[in-house]
C-alpha cells in the first residue's frame, strides 16, 4: 500500500502524504506504520486504542490531513492506490465537491456485485440520486467538503454504505470514475459472514437515515 501509493505520488508529480490509521489492530500494524513513518516524511500515523470503526477512522484521518484536498482508500488493496491519479484527473478537469470512484469488481466477487447493485438501487430511489456507486469510499474531494459528510445526528454501524447519499442530500457535485474492485489482499469483508444480517442492518440504518 506504501510504495503503491507513493509510487503514484510521484508518477503525479504531486507533493501528496498518506496518513495511515491503526484502528485497535491487535497485530503488528502499529509498528510497520512507525517504520515507515521514521523512513519516509511523507508517511504518518494515527493510532486509536481500540476500534471505532471506518467512519472513525476516516474523521482521524481528515483531522490529521495538512492539505486542502483529501482522498479516502481502504489498505485491504481492493481499491487500486494507482487510481487516486484517475479521482485527481478528474477533480483538476471538473472541480466537483466530490470524485467518487465507481467499483468495477474482478472475477470472484458476484455475491458483494449483486448485493451492492441492490443497495445502490434503494438508495437511489429513497435519496433522489442517480449514482451508480452509491456506497463507495474510495472518493477524493477538498477536505472541506468530505469533511461535512461525517456529520450526522444519529449513529450508524455501517455509515460507510450511506457516503454517496450523505453528499447527494447535500446538493454537492459529484464526479463517477471508473476503478477496477480487486481481491482483497488481507482481512475479511464484514459482509462475508452474515450478509443477510448485515443487508437488514443496513436497510434499517437506511431508512432511520432518511428520517
């Protein structure tokens, strides 16, 4: 994730930093993000001591940010690091409130496709908007203007699923590029164990949303 993302960085010609966030991991991340850190200036850490989850860890991260434009990844390597080129391309070319990258996923993934086109389609239909990657994360924007779509009265276990509506209730504008969703290299997806409960979950945060 390191060398992609500052490989691209580079390949951008741009003076970019990757804030890395250790939400409770109870393994080595900790310690492989202080090496880094202490080898590379453009590499820093935020620590949370147990985890809050990915909302969480993206207000860390925005909290943390020393620049005026932000991008928000996951480190599992399912969205490609080499990609955040494409987001930027496309916010220097339109200036949006928001480039959000439409996932394309790789052989091996039917079952989250089907289950994110579902979602993708409620949501569309609840909140007025016509995104076809709704709950995509992987989106780049000023810091000012992602940071607002964390602000919310109630509390949601998977609000990472409502990030495309929570900017289009917002009346922001918003860029869709296509990215390739590949395999994830470590950890597991919180929807491959219980994708019924976790589809119910989400339904009810839905609606409770949009009260």
């Amino acid at each position: 994730l390191v060398d992609r993302t500052l490989g691209t960085f580079d390949a951008m010609g741009g003076d970019g930093e990757l804030i890395l966030i250790d939400d409770g991991s109870e393994d080595e991340t900790w310690q492989r993000i202080i090496a880094r850190s202490q080898n590379e200036r453009r590499v820093r850490g935020q620590r949370q001591h147990k985890n809050f989850g990915i909302e969480a860890a993206w207000r860390k991260g925005l909290q943390a940010a020393r620049g005026h434009l932000v991008c928000l990844i996951d480190s599992d390597l399912q969205n490609r690091p080499e990609d955040i080129a494409r987001l930027f391309k496309a916010y220097v070319q339109h200036v949006p409130d928001l480039v959000q990258g439409v996932r394309h996923p790789v052989r091996g993934l039917r079952r989250r496709r089907l289950f994110s086109r579902g979602l993708n389609l409620m949501l569309n239909v609840i909140f007025g908007t016509k995104l076809r990657d709704n709950k995509s994360g992987f989106v780049l924007g000023r810091k000012s203007s992602v940071a607002p779509l964390l602000e919310h009265r109630n509390e949601y276990r998977y609000f990472q699923s409502f990030i495309g509506a929570a900017a289009g209730v917002r009346g922001y504008s918003i860029i869709e590029v296509d990215t390739d969703f590949e395999q994830r290299r470590a950890g597991k997806s919180f929807l491959s164990r219980f994708p019924l409960f976790v589809s119910a979950r989400i339904v009810w945060e839905l609606f409770k949303y949009r009260v």
